[in-house]
C-alpha cells in the first residue's frame, strides 16, 4: 500500500505583536511560548526573521527545546535578502548565517532553507548563473526558490531547478503583469507552496518590500479558494520527500485560521 505523503502545514513567522489576543491569549501565562503553543496546533513553521537577519545557534537551540514534545514537527527558514536581493556571497555573511541555522539542521529539524527572490529576478542567463553559485554556496542545505516573475517557468529555466536539485517553491500571490500564476511544479525531492493572500490593490513593488504592515497581509482564503489548491498540493506531493505548505497572510492571525483549514482538508 502506498505510503501516505509527508504534507506538513504552518504559517511563516510566530511573533507578532497583532497575533496577541487573536491567536495568543492577551494575558500571557507564565513560562508561556508562542512557539510551544503553536506547535501544538500545527507541525511547521517556517522561520521569517532569517531573511532579515542572521539567526543565532543559541536562540534555534532554545526553540528545538520548545517543539521536541511534537515529533512531528519542522521549520523550514528564508535566505537572508543579503543573498537574494543584494547578490552579497562575503564569506563572513555566509558562514553566520549557516551558523544560526546548524543546530537545525543537525537535528534533522530543518526541512529546507528557501532562496526567495524578487519579482525584478527574471530568469536570464546572469540571473541562472547567480542561482546556480547561490546554490553552491550553500550546498549543505536542502533548498527550495520562490520566483515571482513567470519568466521563470519556461522549461530552460525548470531544467536549472532540476539539475541543481532546487525545490520549485509554487505561489499564490496578487497578480501583476508576468507574476507568477498557480503552479503545481516538482524538482526535487522538496514540494513547497506558499500562498501569500490575493489583495489585487497591493502592487508588487510594495509586496516584494523587505517589510510589509499586517494590513498588507490581512487576505483570508475561503474554502472554495483553498480547495483549488488541494490537487495541486496532491499532485506534487504524491512524488516528492517531503511537501511544505505555508501560510504567510499573518495578519489578524489568518495565516493559522487557513493553515488549520488546509490541515483539515488534508486530515491532520
């Protein structure tokens, strides 16, 4: 019998301050964690203050201590936009961020480190090239690329993901001229989708901004939106290792409301 797939759903990111007596109780108990809480609910998350700066091996060591009682449980962590946005590779920048992230990885907790990269990234011969020595640069991880311009879903440009064994990261997103549409697309043995929320008035200079306002990301998925996306979550994760599938339309705490949506629709 087939084996079922390994689908873990959560939302990026765990603090925020709007989340507190929403998601989190207002009056918070003592030794309360937001991380242990949420992982009592969902098995991911994937850690977003890593795009913005290093992570610290102490600090990823205290939140493995925070999840243990789940077994289940994964993070997965976005590059930090010195890599994806600045085109930085300085050999001090690379090592303190893979130093915050060992712990992780050691213990078998990090599912994937995701290259996310801004709708300007347009697949051209510079930009494949760039991709591929990011890859290498950091060729100890398990790594996915979120593209946002649809230049690159020509067959040259999935071939890249395919020979450098880079997960395709499939987004739902606003839609602007030559952004990215829904994708079910496999390249490795990493399946991740990513659904962002669909308000058609923010334009995506302002979504690919370093930092959004919760109102920015305040779309809330119905069912029906979030059941076109349960084939092509299938599809993918029929063949892959592992699938990630992450809500990050934090705000007013959406991003759990639909996580435990999808949870459902799954199963879980």
């Amino acid at each position: 019998m087939p084996q079922a797939p390994d689908i873990h759903i959560g939302p990026a990111g765990w603090s925020y301050p709007h989340w507190n007596g929403t998601i989190y109780p207002e009056a918070r108990p003592r030794g309360f964690h937001a991380l242990h809480f949420l992982s009592k609910f969902t098995d991911l998350v994937e850690i977003n203050t890593s795009f913005y700066q290093p992570l610290r091996p102490e600090i990823t060591s205290v939140w493995l201590k925070k999840v243990d009682h789940n077994p289940k449980f994964l993070f997965t962590a976005t590059l930090n936009r010195r890599f994806t946005h600045e085109r930085s590779l300085e050999p001090a920048e690379t090592a303190a961020h893979k130093r915050g992230l060992w712990p992780l990885l050691k213990e078998g907790k990090l599912g994937c480190l995701l290259m996310q990269f801004p709708w300007a990234f347009r697949f051209t011969e510079e930009n494949r090239a760039f991709l591929i020595k990011l890859r290498r640069t950091f060729h100890e991880f398990p790594l996915a690329a979120e593209m946002r311009h649809s230049s690159w879903m020509s067959e040259e440009a999935l071939g890249v993901f395919v020979d450098y064994r880079i997960g395709f990261c499939n987004i739902d997103i606003p839609q602007h001229v030559k952004t990215m549409p829904p994708t079910a697309f496999l390249t490795s043995g990493i399946a991740y989708v990513r659904l962002h929320g669909r308000n058609a008035g923010l334009g995506i200079q302002n979504f690919d901004a370093p930092s959004q306002n919760s109102h920015d990301c305040d779309y809330l998925y119905s069912e029906e939106e979030l059941v076109e996306w349960k084939p092509r979550i299938e599809r993918i994760a029929r063949l892959a290792e592992r699938t990630f599938v992450v809500t990050n339309n934090h705000g007013g705490g959406r991003a759990i409301v639909n996580a435990l949506m999808l949870g459902g629709l799954f199963g879980k």
